[in-house]
C-alpha cells in the first residue's frame, strides 16, 4: 500500500513538471515592459506630431521672411518711384518746393484703391466698389508705370524748359484735378458702405436640414397620434409607430420590414400594418385638403371685366 502511494506521487510529480515548465515558459511581462511597449506604439503619433510642428514652424518663418522682404521692397520702390515722379513734376509743370506733391497724388491713389480692396474682400458681392476700386488701382498704376518711363528717357544734361512739350506738361498738369474727383467718389463709397456679417452658407444649410429633419419628426408623430385615434396599433406605442414610419419613409435606400422589425423589436408584420395604418391616414387627409380646396367660392370677376361682357346698348 505505501509503495502504491509513493509511485502516485512519483507520477503526479512526473506530470507537473512539464506543466510548471510550459507555465514559466512564457511569462507575464513585467510593468517596465509595458511600459516600452507603450511608448513604442505612442512613438508614431509623436513622430507625427513632431513633423506636423515642424512644418507649421517653416511656414511661420516663411511667412514672416516674405513679409520683411515685401515690405522693405514696397519702401525702396516708393522712394524710387517718389523721387522720379518728383523730378518728372519739377522738370515739367512745378519746378521747385511744389514737385514733391504730384508722387503723393499718384502712389497714394494707389494706396487708398488697394487698402479699398482688401476691405471690400471680405464682401464679394460688392462687385460695383469692387470693380470701381480695381480701375482706381490700374489707373494709378499705368499713371506712375508711365511718369517712371518717360522720367528714364529724359536726358540728364542741358535740359530744355519742358522736355516733354506743352502736351505732356498738360497731361501731367491733369492728373491732380482727375485724382481729386476720383478720390473724392472712392471716399464716398466707402462712407456710405455700411460692414454686415455675411451669412455663412453651410450653417445655413444645416440649419435647413435639422428644421426639415423636425418637421419629418414632427409629422410621423402626427400620423402616429392620428393611427392611435383610428383605433389602431393600440398595442403599440405612439413613439415606436413614428421610428417605424421614418424608417420606412425617411431611410435611404429604403430597409426592407423584417430589418425594421428587428432594430425597433417588433414582427414584419406589425411594421407592415404601421405602414397600412399610415397610407390610409395620408390619403384621408389628402381627400380633406382636396374637398376643402373644391368647396372654396370661385374669385367674382373684376368690374371691367363685367362690363367687357355686358352686351351693347342699342
């Protein structure tokens, strides 16, 4: 009896041992190990994210660049501009203190259409002052393009009177009173135009969509309230009648019954009746709206109809 006892336990010992083996083969991981495992399944979104900072930092810095070499560019061109238009002026029609005046006019004709412009692109539908500022800005444009070009052929030495001749002296001379009258209009545009929030067009639209989605629900409640009233689907309350007419009316494609059943936990045929239940409601109010519209007094003929039918006098 003991040595049957000790084989037992020979073999029961025998037997656990591989058990203890395959057990401890694979061990639980450990919390450090989790915890690299981890961070290696975070590392791609922080190697996206990096790159993401990245590049919104180049584009800053871009931007930034542009904007210091735009404006030191726009500073040397109208200093440039300014002194070959001063001494166009000076050569020409106003020689002296005077000369300085007439590339202010220009350049700042075409300052003011283009501050105008980036005022008004906030509002596209303003096409007229849109349109009014674009030529203001081409026309200063052309004016100071031409007076720089005809500066440069000028000659530099023994300068006559008016280089130009009486033609050009007089074009250039009309440039102050044309720039007062069109500066003058392009002030009383913008005095008169009052800024307005424009509409935004997708929040217009959702908020056509949710009032046409209340309205739906707002019906099939209806016609649900009106099946209870007809005695019908009693069993069934008014609120799942109404999801199961908007499945079956508002769902693109359309579901077929036993799928409605089975989401709103009632039998193809009971979804069947709704739908019945319903039809017969709709067409009874369509026969009301039409004998309501039938049973309307027809419009009384106007007077000088009447009397274009009244036969004549003999």
């Amino acid at each position: 009896m003991t040595a049957l006892i000790t084989d037992a336990a020979r073999d029961a010992s025998g037997s656990a041992e591989p058990l203890v083996e395959v057990a401890t083969s694979r061990p639980f991981p450990t919390p450090r190990e989790t915890t690299a495992v981890d961070m290696s399944a975070a590392q791609p979104a922080r190697d996206r994210r990096a790159q993401q900072a990245a590049r919104l930092s180049l584009v800053r810095m871009t931007r930034a660049t542009a904007v210091g070499i735009t404006v030191l560019i726009a500073a040397l061109s109208f200093v440039l501009s300014f002194s070959s238009l001063a001494d166009l002026a000076a050569r020409t029609v106003w020689p002296g203190r005077l000369a300085w005046l007439w590339p202010v006019i220009v350049d700042g004709t075409i300052v003011l259409a283009t501050m105008a412009l980036v005022a008004f692109s906030a509002y596209p539908e303003q096409r007229g002052p849109r349109r009014y500022f674009w030529a203001l800005l081409g026309a200063g444009a052309a004016v100071s393009v031409a007076g720089n070009a005809v500066h440069a052929m000028l000659p530099n030495a023994n300068l006559p009177d008016q280089p130009l001749g009486s033609w050009g002296a007089a074009a250039i001379a009309c440039v102050p009173p044309i720039a007062l009258v069109l500066v003058t209009h392009a002030l009383s545009i913008l005095w008169r135009f009052t800024p307005y929030e424009r509409p935004d067009e997708r929040a217009q639209r959702q908020d056509e969509a949710l009032a046409l989605a209340a309205e739906r629900l707002e019906r099939w409640d209806a016609v649900a309230a009106a099946i209870h009233e007809r005695g019908q689907m009693l069993s069934h309350p008014t609120a799942k009648i109404a999801d199961a007419l908007r499945m079956l009316h508002d769902t693109q494609p359309s579901l077929p019954l036993r799928q409605i059943g089975q989401q709103l936990g009632l039998r193809h045929d009971a979804v069947a009746r709704i739908r019945d239940a319903a039809k017969a409601v709709l067409d009874e109010r369509t026969d009301e709206h039409q004998a309501l519209d039938g049973a309307r007094p027809a419009a009384k003929p106007s007077v000088a109809a009447t009397q274009g039918h009244q036969a004549p006098r003999g």
